[in-house]
C-alpha cells in the first residue's frame, strides 16, 4: 500500500488558490485571528438536520488540542499507521480488506461484504465518547454548506472556525494525520474521518479534508491512516 501524499501535496499547494468549499476562495479564508470558541460538550449549530456536534475531538479536552489519531475503523489509536491496520490481512492465503469491501476482485481475495457505513463497533467516536458517533460524508457536507467558515488561530492553534446560522460554533483544529509512525501537517492541513466507505475502491473512506484555503470531503488517503475524529450525536 503505497501513498502519494507528495503528489496530493501539490495538489492542495495549488488548489489553495482556488479552492473554498468549491468555489474561489473567500475572505473567510484569509483571517488569521484570535478568538474564542464555547467549551460545552456538544453544540447546536442550527443545522436542518437537529445535529449536535462535539467541541472536542476524540481524546482531546479542549477546542484546540488535536485529540488522538485513529485509522478508520479501529477504536483506539496506535503508535504507527501502516499494513497492520485491523481490517486488513497478508499472509499466506492472499492479502485484501476483511471487513468494509465492496469488491470481489483477485487483490480483495473475496472478502467482500458490501458494507458501506461503519458500525457501531467500529467507531472510534462511540466508543470513546458516551453516546456518540461519527458523522457520516453527507453530514459533513451538512455542516460545510449550511455553516460560515473562517480560518483563525485559537490559543496559538490554527483551523477554521465553523459558525452556524444561529451564531454558535466549533473549532476544527488543523491537526494534521498520521501515516507510518510519523505525525505531518500539524498546523497546515485538518483530515477529519466521516464513517462512510468510498464504495468504488474501498482502500480509501470520505474524509473532510482541508488547508487554510480550501476544505472539501475528499477520498484520497489510505482508510490505514491515522485522521482526526468529532464526535456528533
């Protein structure tokens, strides 16, 4: 398994020119101030939908620590993010996903169940915050069409500041990821897991996937890797 976190790189380099929410870039993307986010657990931001989503990420305390890396699908976070993913086998029957695949191909060896969302069981956010659960890929694309976003720095820390139409916000730190043993991206990019799988090529699973100057749900990156967790409920 193979990255091409080089290549995606440049692409967020130069997408960055144009890319916020999928239009041009704003002036929500060009702040970089101080301010203050609530401390409450959850927040109601208004949304059609009634959901509430957390302050914090998974094992952090407050809004602007970066909280724990999970790859997508495990509980618990580890302290290098590669082929020993839970879901994943190598061995002398073949190699492919047991568990969240949609193919049936040779490189899958079969193991195939055409599971598309994760389960309880396999959610980090549940299982680490009393009732709660991760967001699926449609309801972070809630929270970025119905929300005003500005990048700021919170306590020395930056990522966009997601307001709702009510007023109330959440802070979603640039926390950057895990790939190997090694943490990249720390106050540059924000990957944030949805618990939904990318069905044509189920390697991958839909993140939110942002820079200071632009923020889209993306499928680019391994599901082995290690990303942020919000909780919503």
């Amino acid at each position: 398994m193979k990255t091409t976190r080089f290549f995606v790189a440049a692409l967020k380099f130069i997408e960055s020119f144009f890319i916020v929410g999928g239009g041009k870039k704003s002036k929500e993307s060009e702040g970089n101030s101080s301010d203050t986010i609530s401390n409450d657990d959850w927040v109601d931001l208004g949304l059609p939908s009634g959901l509430l989503w957390a302050t914090c990420n998974v094992g952090a305390t407050k809004p602007e620590d970066y909280g724990d890396y999970f790859a997508w699908g495990e509980m618990q976070p580890k302290s290098a993010y590669t082929d020993n993913y839970k879901y994943y086998r190598s061995d002398g029957n073949g190699s492919g996903y047991t568990k969240y695949c949609t193919l049936s191909s040779a490189g899958y060896k079969g193991y195939h169940d055409n599971l598309v969302t994760l389960q309880s069981s396999d959610d980090a956010a549940a299982a680490n915050v009393s009732g709660s659960r991760m967001p699926t890929r449609a309801e972070w694309e809630e929270l970025t069409d119905n929300c005003t976003w500005k990048w700021i720095t919170l306590n020395g820390v930056k990522g966009w500041r997601v307001t709702g139409r009510n007023g109330k916000s959440i802070f979603l730190p640039a926390a950057g990821g895990r790939w190997g043993g090694v943490t990249n991206d720390v106050g540059l990019s924000g990957y944030y897991w949805s618990s939904s799988l990318y069905e044509d090529y189920p390697d991958y699973a839909w993140y939110l996937d942002f820079y200071s100057g632009y923020r889209r749900m993306s499928y680019y990156d391994y599901r082995i890797f290690g990303f942020s967790v919000r909780p919503v409920r």
